[in-house]
C-alpha cells in the first residue's frame, strides 16, 4: 500500500443476476442442513427400533451433524481466510454428496454417526464460507435481506424433509435408508452448480490481489463498481487470535453466545417433534407435525420483512423475550390444557423462524474482511456446540424428567440470550462491509492505525 487509498465501489452496487446468483447457490448448504435436520428425526422413529437404538445412541446419531458444523465451521472457516473462499465453497459439497451416498449402505450406528458427523463437518465449513462470500459480494442495501432468505431455504428444506420422509415411510420397514440417502440429491445439484464460482474480491485485495479482485468486480459486478481497499498496519493482528483482542472479544462473545442460545432449542426441539408432540398427546403427528412446519415457512418469509423493518439489536432482544415467554408456557401447559401449549408452540415457531434469520446475518456483519471467515467460523462454531449439546441431551432429558423440565431447562438458555443481547447486541444493518475492514473509518476496528496520514481525508461514504 502506498498510503493513497484506491478504491472499487462495490457496496452501494444495483442487485444484479450475478448476485442473485451467488445467494442461490449460497442455499445450498442451508437447504441441506434443514434436510438432514428433518430426516433423520423422522428416520430415527423406524431406524431405533431397528438398531434398538438406547437414548443415548439416539442422541448421539441425532447431534452427530451439529457436533460435524462445530468442528467443520471453526477449521474451514479460519482456513478460508488462508486459502480463499471459492475452494471450500466448491469442495464442501462434493464431501457432502458421498457421505450422504454412503448413508444408504450401513448396519451400524457408529457408522451412520461418523457419516453424519462428516456430513456436518463439510455443512459447518460452508456455512462459514457461503455466508461470508455472499456477504462480501452484497451490495449493502440488500445484504441484509440477501443473507436473511437463506433462513427461508433451511426451513423449506426442513419441511421438504417432513413430506419426503412421510411419503418414504410407507415403502417399508428399510425406507430410513431412502431417507438417508436422499439428501444427497440436492447436494449433487448444488456441487455442479457451484462449478466456476469467483473468489471474493475483499478477500484477494485482504493478500494483496489487487489486479485479480479488479477483473473479478469488473466481469461479475460492472465495470463501474469499485470497492475501498484500506491501508492496512504492518502491525495488522488476523487469524484466530485476533477475534480476542481488546477491541474484538465483545463481538465473538456476543455472536457465538447469541447464535448458541437460539439454536439449542430451535435444533434440539425440531430434531425430535415427531417425539415430542407423541408426549404433548397428539395422535396425528404428522399433521400437527405439518401444521408447526407451516408456521416455521410463515415465520422466516415475514422474518425478512422484519429484518429490514426493525434494526438488528432490538429484533435480536424483542425476539428472545418473545421466544422465552411462549415456550415457558408451552412447558407448564403441555399436559394442562393442549389447546394453550399448542398456541404457545405456534407463537415459538412462528417467532424463532423469524428470528432465526438473523443467525445468517449478524455473524458476517461483526468481522472485518481479514477476519470474517475465521469470526464467522468461530461463532458458528460455538453455536453449533449448543445445538448439539442440546440435541444431544434432549431425549435422555425427557426419558429421565419428562418434556416439561426439558423445556424448562431450554426456556433458561433463551431467557441468556436475552441478557446477552440487551448487555452486547451491537448495530450492524447499515454498516458498509468493506468501510467495516477500513482502520481509517472505525477506531474500534482492530486494525485501526492511530495517526494515519490518510485519518483526516476520511473516505467517502
């Protein structure tokens, strides 16, 4: 850098196909992940009695994804601040795709849970990656909304999952196995799309490559689109040890913590419906099973209208109170009165798919460029030990104290949440991403140079 700030203006780009069609392919690891949520709660009510599956297997096999994106977001998405995005990106899937293949020949539940465990591991990796590509390649006006609909495609998966699983079911006792395996349908098509996918450009200028990240803005953007490139410290802290400096820890803080206590139930819960709407007394479980998964498609389409009506911090509080309330009352009332702990499960799904549309949002917007794939790693990373803990615990919970304070036990996690966000919750939804990774704009930003020359001449906004 020579102390004169070059810039390609790229935030404040018109939404063009290309950015339409970096979020579709971005759906792929969200629709796969609420797939392989949804199928194999459903394929665990015929594969348990099969395997003779204890709870503990149960919970192990129902987690094994979670614990898979714990370890996959935190190792490939500090790697893809090494190596790039666009190789993860396009080798996530291929990962994917023959693991779920795989799933249709075992006999062994130690099998299944190592398949799914790498299955997860590529889904972490590439919700670290395809959430942060699509972010540096947004235009900041429909960032927010962009990254938001990726929520709408999990829950579609989630409840495409429900359907195929009810219908398989009645092809025999071996149609867990179908199940399984029909998760790698959507993987394949993603993996071949995926084929050619650019490298971010706030990466490449991030090492350096300047020229690489001009002709990509320049072939995929416009040829007028132009994006800052900061002057950057040689003192410059990146890597995993920088999202705990000073300056940084608050926000890994508040978004691995954030992310975890609106996981935890949202994952352990809908893991297990068929389970636990059997306990709440419901003898149709598929319908009232469908009718909760309406809600959820309900819930994360008018989330994207709240994500752009309300600012970031007050939708993240407003919603765990919201959410702590309802399923407070779904624990006291679920033998008590079915009519009231069925609207209270209403209201929870309705608001948790909503809110869980910030999930996909809020991580990419608290780390600068240098950082943003290792910070968005990481607090998928501490998520997702929530999720599987959650998952993990919840049907030995509810065989050894029953749904109610299994549900209480989940209301505390939210209840957290809510205090960390009123305590920590900071306001993204206007921040330009690439004015985010600039020293010279942010002095709460670790590469801040105190005293640059360039300090004063500011950069236009």
């Amino acid at each position: 850098m020579n102390g004169q700030a070059q810039t390609f203006k790229m935030d404040d780009a018109p939404l063009n196909k290309f950015h339409l069609k970096i979020t579709a392919l971005t759906f792929g690891a969200n629709f796969s992940d609420g797939y392989a949520l949804g199928i194999i709660g459903i394929a665990l009510t015929l594969l348990s009695p099969q395997m003779h599956l204890s709870p503990l297997w149960e919970g192990l096999i129902g987690s094994s994804a979670l614990i898979g994106l714990f370890v996959g977001s935190l190792v490939l998405g500090g790697l893809s601040d090494r190596i790039g995005r666009q190789k993860i990106f396009l080798a996530n899937f291929l990962v994917i795709t023959i693991a779920s293949v795989l799933q249709f020949f075992i006999n062994d539940p130690a099998i299944l849970f190592m398949l799914r465990l790498l299955i997860g591991f590529a889904l972490g990796g590439d919700f670290a990656v395809g959430s942060t590509l699509l972010a540096e390649f947004a235009p900041r006006k429909y960032r927010g909304f962009l990254l938001a609909f990726l929520n709408v495609v999990w829950t579609v998966g989630y409840v495409a999952s429900t359907l195929v699983g009810y219908y398989l079911e009645k092809t025999g006792p071996e149609s867990w196995r179908w199940m399984l395996v029909s998760s790698a349908i959507p993987a394949f098509i993603v993996l071949l799309l995926r084929i050619g996918t650019p490298e971010s450009p706030g990466w490449l200028i991030s090492k350096g490559r300047l020229e690489e990240a001009r002709q990509i803005v320049k072939k995929y953007i416009g040829a007028n689109a132009e994006i800052n490139i900061p002057a950057i410290s040689a003192e410059t802290s990146v890597g995993f040890k920088a999202l705990f400096t000073k300056k940084m820890w608050r926000r890994t803080a508040f978004g691995g913590l954030f992310y975890a206590c609106q996981v935890l139930p949202y994952y352990a819960i809908y893991t297990f419906l068929p389970i636990i709407l059997n306990d709440m007394g419901f003898t149709e479980n598929f319908l009232a099973d469908l009718f909760l998964n309406l809600f959820l498609l309900i819930g994360t389409a008018a989330g994207l209208w709240f994500m752009e009506k309300f600012t970031r911090r007050g939708f993240t509080i407003n919603t765990f109170a919201i959410l702590t309330i309802s399923l407070l009352v779904l624990s006291v009332t679920h033998h008590s009165s079915q009519m009231l702990a069925m609207i209270a499960f209403i209201v929870f799904t309705f608001v948790m798919a909503a809110a869980s549309n910030l999930t996909l949002v809020y991580p990419a917007e608290l780390f600068p460029t240098e950082i943003r794939g290792t910070g968005v790693g990481a607090v998928t990373a501490i998520s997702r030990i929530g999720s599987a803990i959650g998952t993990f615990l919840l049907p030995i919970s509810m065989d050894s104290f029953g749904l109610g304070s299994s549900m209480i036990g989940m209301t505390v996690v939210l209840l957290i949440g809510t205090i960390i966000s009123v305590a920590w919750a900071p306001e993204t939804k206007s921040l330009s991403l690439t004015e985010a990774s600039d020293p010279l704009n942010d002095a709460s930003h670790p590469l801040y140079v105190e005293g640059s020359p360039l300090k004063e001449e500011g950069v236009k906004k």
